[in-house]
C-alpha cells in the first residue's frame, strides 16, 4: 500500500500529522510467537520483531495483557525498558475495529487515543515510533503529533481530516482545541507518558483544563521510571481500579551502567570535563548543566579547546532544537550540553557517556538522566563532577538510589575546597508535608471524578 503525507510542522523529524498503514495482514515470522502469546495480533508482533524486541521486554510482557484488557495501570519501569512499545502496540491493535470500520460510519476521524508528552522532542520520537509500528496494519490510521515552538496553522490544516491517536505536549494540545482544530470528547484511551513530570506542578493546570475535555470513562495509562510518593494522591484520583506494575530489579534486567563521582572544585569542572574526553576517549558525551546560560557557557569553552560541542535548551527555536539534537545522535557533534530538556525519554542510540556537571535538583531525575546511557541492554557510564558544596545532595541521590558511588580524584584537578560538616551530612526529606506536598494533595481532589 502506499499513503500520501500532509505537511509537516517545520522542524519536525516526523510529519505533525501522516496516513500510515495500519490493520492485519503480514506474514508472522516464527519469532513472534512470544508476542502473538500476549495477545497481540500476528501483524503487530512482527511489527515489535521488526523493532529489534526478539523476546518481550520485563514490562511489555506484564503491560500488554493488561492494556487489551482495558485496565487502567500505572507502570514504573526503568528508563530503556520498553516502555512506549508496551502502551503503543496493545493500543494499536485497540483501534482495529475502528480502523476496519465502514469509512461511511467514521465521524471525522475521532480522536480515540491521546498520548500526553512533556516535550517537544518526546512527542516527536513517540509520534516516529507510532508511524514505524503503524505501517504494519492495513487501513490509513490517521496520526498527529501536535507541540510547540512551531507555527500552530501547519497543524491545523493537517487536522482537518481528524486523527485516531493524537501525540501532543499539553500546551499545544490546548492551543488547538481552543482553535476549534480538535475535539476530545470521544477520546477512548489516556496514556501519560513521563507521567510524573505531567502531574508536577509545572504543568498542573494545563493537565487538569485537558482532563475536563475528556470523557470520564476512558482508559487511563500512566508510565514513567519514577513515581515519587508525593503524587500518590493525585494518581489515585486519576486512575480507577487500577492495576500497579512497578518492577522491582529482579523483574527487570538491570541497566549495565557504571557510575563514578569525581570530586572537583567548582572552577574547575570544565577543564576536568575537557581533560576526561580527551584523555579517555569519550566519543560521545551527553553533559547535563542546571541553566540555559550554562550550556552556551560551557559549550562555548568546549568549542575554543577544539571540541565540536552544541548546547539545548528550552528558548532555542524548535528548528535549532531538532537541528541541534540530529547533530548529536549522528555523531557530527561531539559534545552536548543541555539541561533536563533532554532527560526524559530521548532515546539516543548507543549513547556511552552522560555527565551530570551539576547535580539535578531532584533525586528522581538522577535516574531519568543517567537512564539516557545503557539502553536496550548496551552498557554505558555515568560521570557525576562532585563540589564540596554539592557533596550532601549527592548523598541523597546515593540514599534514593540505594547505591553507594565510590568517589575519587584526578590527578592534577584535587580539590582545595573542602565540604563543611553541614555540606557533608546530606539526609533526606522529614515527615512533614512541604508546600508543594500540599498543593499536589489539593489537585489530586480536585482531579478524583465520579466514574
């Protein structure tokens, strides 16, 4: 078969809005027995053979049953597990009926599944992803991936025809709807993917208007590699009758990733960053810094030391931001150095080195940052540059993690500053609630719904 794409949204790696093939209809291979076993369709398992899963991942195997069956689920899996194929797949094979439905009988191409991201660069891999799977099926199935920091009118036109499944950030997702472009009110299945970023605060009222859109029964997916206990309440207003798959270490390969914490004077971090790629032979290094000013600083100093570096950040156009992020993964930039725009979700193929020149401000984003390096079973390493004044908050992202990091010393970069006692304590959170605690608490009852 062969399908003609609508415009793409300008700097986009995939189109905002395409015809894919989708429906049954391929061959199956003997290998997809283990995926036809979980109930997936012949078609869609040779679609997950054709995407490298020989075998079903630890959380595709326990997600997939689960999500045909139409359960609401919370899934916490680590970063690289296979996440996105275990909510794409089942969900896929959902939209069958529709699909295969008279076209006479389709109201405008309703939108059925709405896949929430947090970035721009999230929903552009997870639209791509859903496309590739897609061309396995045999009826169009109609596809947008809808996000900022582009023209909107691209995107509008392209949704003229309506679109069965709907990958967007929530602020553009708003835009639209707000532009009469879309409508969610026949919306049959909610996925949350980094769910927990989406139920933080900073995207708290734009997740509540796009809840108020849709109907109340609906399937309710949320997954994500950390789920802190202070969002508990809020979840638990959200889904219904839930099924909790957190996958405990024994369920689940453990990423092969070496980590190791250099201490380092504050000044002098980048000439250390600048000596460990040089001397050790990091081809491709994927550096994380606290501000914007800080990847343009470092990537800067980089760059007069001959290195081809690029820096990210959130106010670069959404054409640099691609342009910037394609260098990298092609490997004609060297060096990136971003903030956490880029710790949630990317998948950067083969990815052997991450540095967390500042510590993230939140344990749980320790995990999301490292998890960018030792994916899909390659093995990869974790550089942590340790200050005297960064020294207790690593101690707490090594109590959260439940892993001790050896630290250690270069030659020539020891450090002369040394922690005071109150810097070296480190600890964790008391039992008292703090003010963001309570404001999640207030959501979470303004979220809960009669069902």
């Amino acid at each position: 078969m062969s399908s003609s794409p609508s415009p793409a949204a300008p700097g986009a790696q995939t189109p905002a809005h395409q015809a894919a093939p989708a429906g049954v209809s391929a061959p199956t291979a003997p290998a997809t027995a283990p995926f036809t076993a979980l109930g997936l369709l012949p078609a869609l398992a040779q679609a997950a053979l054709s995407h490298g899963y020989d075998q079903p991942s630890p959380v595709q195997a326990l997600a997939i049953p689960q999500v045909l069956a139409g359960r609401d689920l919370r899934v916490c899996a680590q970063t690289g597990s296979g996440k996105t194929a275990a909510y794409a797949l089942p969900l896929l094979q959902q939209l069958l009926p529709v699909l295969n439905a008279p076209r006479a009988a389709r109201e405008r191409r309703a939108t059925r599944v709405l896949i929430l991201v947090p970035t721009r660069e999230l929903a552009q891999q997870v639209g791509e992803f859903l496309y590739l799977l897609a061309r396995r099926c045999a009826d169009p199935l109609r596809l947008a991936v809808l996000y900022g920091g582009v023209s909107i009118n691209p995107q509008m036109l392209a949704l003229r025809g309506g679109a069965e499944v709907v990958v967007a950030t929530p602020g553009r997702l708003l835009d639209l709807v707000d532009q009469r472009a879309l409508q969610l009110d026949q919306v049959a299945h909610l996925v949350l993917d980094e769910a927990d970023r989406l139920l933080d605060l900073g995207f708290a009222d734009e997740l509540q208007r796009v809840l108020a859109l849709l109907p109340q029964r609906r399937q309710n997916l949320l997954f994500s590699a950390t789920f802190p206990a202070a969002l508990d309440a809020l979840i638990a207003g959200l889904l219904h009758e839930p099924i909790d798959l957190a996958l405990s270490p024994t369920e689940q390969a453990a990423p092969d990733i070496v980590q190791r914490a250099i201490v380092v004077d504050e000044a002098r971090r980048t000439q250390l960053l600048r000596h460990l790629i040089e001397t050790e032979g990091w081809t491709q290094v994927l550096v994380f810094v606290a501000t914007r000013y800080a990847t343009e600083a470092v990537a800067l100093k980089l760059q007069r030391a001959g290195l081809h570096a690029a820096s990210l950040h959130g106010e670069l156009s959404q054409g640099k931001r691609s342009e910037v992020l394609q260098a990298f993964k092609d490997r004609s930039a060297r060096v990136l150095i971003t903030t956490d725009l880029a710790a949630r979700g990317i998948d950067i193929v083969r990815l052997p080195v991450v540095v967390n020149y500042d510590l993230p401000r939140a344990a749980a984003d320790y995990t999301h940052r490292i998890g960018r390096t030792g994916r899909a079973g390659a093995s990869g390493l974790a550089v942590s540059l340790v200050t005297a004044a960064q020294e207790s908050h690593f101690r707490l992202i090594e109590k959260r993690q439940q892993q001790r990091v050896p630290r250690e010393q270069v030659d020539g970069f020891e450090p002369t500053e040394v922690a005071t006692p109150e810097q070296a304590t480190g600890g964790i959170k008391g039992a008292r609630k703090s003010k963001k605690d309570k404001l999640r608490e207030a959501a979470a009852q303004a979220t809960a719904r009669p069902r």
